[in-house]
C-alpha cells in the first residue's frame, strides 16, 4: 500500500517550515497501517519558481473580473517557497532512510505545459500528479472561498463537468505528469450530473491514451460529496480498462497521513485489484497492495 499525495502545509497556513523530522512522522503514521513508502506531492503553486513561470495566468478577459482576483490573492497567499529547499529536504529524509519518493501537485495550465514541464525537468522528480483544481480561473473545489463558492449554483453541472474533463484530457495529452490525481474532482461540493458516464469514459479514456495512472483518493470522504474519487463506477472502469492505480489520503498535516486506509484496501479488493504502481525517478513499478514496496526485483537499496 502507498499514500502517493501529500502536503506538507495546509491551505491556511501561509509561513512554513521545511523539517525532516514532519516527513518521518507522515512515514511513522503510514507504516503503522501498512504503507510502506509515501510521496510528498506539494502543490507547484506554493513555489517561487511557479510563481515566476507562472503567475497572472488568470490575467485573461473570459475570468470574471471577481473570479480573477480571488486567484491573485490566493496565488499570492501560497507562493512563497522555494522548490529547492523543498527538494533538498526531501532527499534529506531519502539519505535517512526514510521511505519517502519525491513529487509534486502539478495543475493544469492551458497552454503552458510545456513550460511547466521545463521547469519541472530541472529537478530529480520521482512522481508527478496532475490535477485540475479550476477551469477558466475559478476554483471549483476551494470550499473555504465564498466567492468560488458562489459560482456553483449559478452554473449548469453538466458544462461545469464538461470543462473539467476537457482541461482534464488535455492535462493527460500534455504527458507532463504521471498519475491522474482525484480523477473525478469536480464532484467535490456535490454537484453531481444525473448521468454521469459519459464524463466517466472520456476520464477513463484520457488515462489509456496517455499511459497515466489514476488515483484512489480517500479525501472525498472528507468532503461535501462525502465519497472517494473515483466513484466506484470509474474506478472499475480503470480497472477494466488496465490502468493502473496508486493509493492516497491527500493529507495537508499529520492528522490525515494514511486516512482510511483500511477502506481503501477494502474497496480495491472488492474491485479485484492487488497491484499498485509505485515510481522512482518517474520510471513506474508494480507494489502489491498487502506487501512490501520497492521496484520489482526486491527493495531498493537507498543510502541509510
Ligand atoms: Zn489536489
Ligand atoms: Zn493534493
């Protein structure tokens, strides 16, 4: 089992702090419910670097003026890391001998990803998610903002799903990430089509074509829509379909490392998968669910 997707700060907390010792106490956690190895999976936008690459790219005349400002603040707010510090202490618990592989949340940028993945080329990246937490500026998912909030009433779900799953399928088209994070976010305040499948298959379709793997995400549970992405109709559809899947909790602090990682294992068994994909150095291996991780052939031998 994995926890493939974590933070190291919530979304409130604006200075942080980078600690070896905060990684080894997600590891401690994960291991007691039989994770063998995580991924720290920092969103790029709290980074300097993404700032610098990036920013303003709300700055376009089809983001509602309100919708463009709340952005510009919240983008302001995060960016304030530096992603080689982050990448240093991330290879400071690898040297410890801690089981801990190095990633990052990577969002959909349209018409940028080759940029991104510039930048993102620049630095020894284990695992890259790809993730779409807004569509034309607005973040459908940022529950804590009013004025993101405000926009879910006033908008026809099925366009709302439509356009996720368009940015979605070009996020996988760019190839500049590894696994499809919470396939199905757009669910996540609980607006939900009356027939959702056809943006099921094109979700499925867009990891097959791209080679990605899905995420089973247990943060769902915590949310308004109060299930695990994918739904349990995409997920087997993933699994029909051969793609492979890692496991996660998407925990912003320690409370969350490893969150229901029982139901996971429960719910990936009752779709009849053993297998997960692990990554090192974005070069994918086999991890059973029940067992020890590390590349097939044994465990890797890292220094420490
Ligand atoms: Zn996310
Ligand atoms: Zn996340």
């Amino acid at each position: 089992m994995l926890d493939y997707h974590l933070h190291l700060w919530p979304h409130h907390e604006h200075d942080t702090v980078l600690r070896v010792d905060q990684l080894a106490e997600y590891c401690a956690q994960a291991e007691a419910v039989g994770i063998t190895e995580i991924a720290l999976t920092e969103h790029l936008f709290r980074f300097r670097q993404a700032d610098a690459l990036l920013g303003g790219f709300w700055d376009d005349e089809s983001v509602p003026p309100a919708l463009a400002e709340s952005m510009a603040e919240y983008w302001k707010f995060h960016a304030t890391v530096d992603l080689d510090a982050y990448i240093a202490c991330a290879q400071e618990a690898k040297e410890a001998g801690l089981p801990v592989v190095i990633g990052l949340e990577v969002d959909y940028y349209e018409g940028r990803m080759d940029e991104v993945a510039a930048l993102l080329a620049g630095y020894p990246f284990d695992v890259l998610l790809g993730s779409v937490h807004w569509v034309g500026g607005w973040r459908f998912d940022d529950l804590d903002d009013p004025v993101s909030m405000a926009e879910w009433p006033a908008r026809q779900v099925d366009r709302c799903w439509d356009a996720y799953t368009t940015a979605l399928e070009e996020l996988a088209a760019s190839g500049a990430c590894d696994v499809l994070a919470h396939p199905d976010l757009i669910k996540v305040a609980g607006f939900v089509p009356s027939a959702p499948a056809e943006w099921w298959d094109r979700i499925a379709e867009a990891a097959v074509s791209s080679g990605m793997a899905a995420e089973l995400n247990s943060a769902g549970w915590r949310k308004p829509v109060g299930e695990q992405y994918p739904a349990v109709e995409l997920l087997r559809s993933f699994v029909a379909r051969g793609v492979p899947l890692t496991t996660a909790s998407d925990a912003h602090h320690l409370d969350h490392v490893a969150y229901r990682a029982d139901d996971m294992r429960a719910l990936l068994a009752s779709v009849g998968v053993e297998l997960l994909q692990g990554y090192r150095a974005r070069v994918p291996h086999r991890v059973a669910v029940a067992g020890l991780g590390g590349p097939a052939g044994g465990q890797d031998a890292d220094a420490g």
